[in-house]
C-alpha cells in the first residue's frame, strides 16, 4: 500500500467479500456452539442436583422431607444463571440466523436477492454496540418451558411420595398433613409457601408464552429474531 492511501481507498473485491463473510459466519457460529455447550451445562448440573437430593432424601426415613424443598431454591438459581446464559447466547445466534437466510441461503438457491435489505448494516451496528434480543424474563420462561418444568415437576413429586412413605406408609390425609410441618414452622404455612412459589412459576411460564411473539423465543431452531438497534 502506498504511503497516503488508506484501506478503504482500495475497493473490496467479491471473493474478498465472500471469504470475509464466509469466515465470520464460522466465528460466530463458534461462539453461539460455546454458548450452547453452556447451557446444556447448566441444566446438567440441575439434573445431578435433583438426583443427589432424591437419592439422599429416600435413602433413610430419617432424613427431612425439607430437603426437597430446600432443592427448589437450587435449581431456582440454575435456572436463573442459564437465563443469563441463554441472553448470551441468543446475541450470536441470531447473529447466525441473520447470515444463513440473508447470505447462505440466496447464494445455495442462486436467488442473488437477501429477504431483509438492511442486514448488513443490522448486522455491523450490532458488532458495534452488541444489544441482548431477549429479556430476561422472556429467557426465563423459555428455559422453564423447556427444560426446569419437568424437573420442578419431579422434585415436587418426590416431596409428596416422601411425605406418603417415611416414616411410615401415610393411612390418611390427616398424616401426611401433619408430616408437612417443618420443625416450628407448621403444616398450613408450609403448604402456603409450595403453592405460591409453582404458582409464581406457572405465571412466569403462562406469560413467557403468551407475551412473546412466534420466532422470538419461542423456537431456538426456526424463525427471525427481534434485532433490538
């Protein structure tokens, strides 16, 4: 390059453009795949935790049905953290999305024509000032659908069979209403405290579901995401 002149005085070629765009695609489809691999992580983590509780609950009647509650406010936090991850993740993503079906998918139909004229500058203010396109809440709910509800289902369900089997095999209601107390705190609190927190949890679930548009979050396969520049 000679002195005075800068790089853009040199214009880009087409092969340039596509090896440009075609290694920026491998990048972000890198990072999006780092973000994946941490979610999955997350919810093995809540998997073993739910395991490791129920093993040690069952394993003795001695051992305090509390526990399984307590196992609710773990896995509360793990579902919080993949949120926070699955936000992240939705950045590259889309980020992916964006160049299949505006850059990969013209040129594999040999239709010359990208579907959304503005994604190149889409694309560039988003390098430039990178803005999540979830919100939490909406990451949240979509992890819970996905993954957290069943295993809050299954916790809750082995709290009830604990309560049925240790000490004893339950003969009525009235036992496993007594059985229900947690040392000084009684019976109708405790029961209070399991239905206002599915509760919460079946809210949250209810309103992720119906205030978030298709092919935002309700997919992470199909679907345009909401670019938020």
């Amino acid at each position: 390059m000679a002195d005075g002149q800068r790089f853009e005085d040199y214009p880009l070629t087409r092969q340039e453009y596509i090896q440009v765009m075609v290694h920026f695609y491998r990048g972000e489809v890198a990072r999006s795949v780092s973000w994946r691999e941490r979610l999955d992580a997350t919810t093995n983590w809540a998997v073993l935790t739910t395991a490791g509780m129920l093993s040690f609950a069952f394993s003795s009647a001695e051992h305090p049905h509390v526990i399984l509650l307590l196992g609710n406010v773990v896995l509360l936090a793990y579902l919080s953290i993949e949120a926070r991850r699955y936000r992240t993740f939705e950045v590259y993503r889309a980020r992916v999305r964006m160049l299949e079906e505006n850059f990969l998918v013209p040129i594999l139909t040999r239709h010359l024509e990208s579907p959304l004229n503005t994604w190149r500058d889409m694309v560039a203010r988003d390098l430039d000032l990178p803005k999540y396109k979830t919100t939490f809440l909406e990451a949240f709910g979509f992890r819970l659908r996905r993954n957290y509800l069943f295993i809050f289902g299954i916790l809750l369900g082995g709290w009830l069979v604990k309560l049925a089997l240790h000490p004893g095999i339950a003969a009525s209601w009235s036992d496993l209403w007594q059985r229900m107390a947690v040392g000084t705190i009684p019976s109708p609190v405790v029961l209070i405290l399991v239905v206002v927190f599915y509760g919460l949890l079946l809210s949250i679930l209810w309103w992720s579901r119906h205030h978030t548009s298709a092919g935002d979050t309700s997919d992470e396969i199909a679907g345009l995401e909401r670019w938020k520049i």
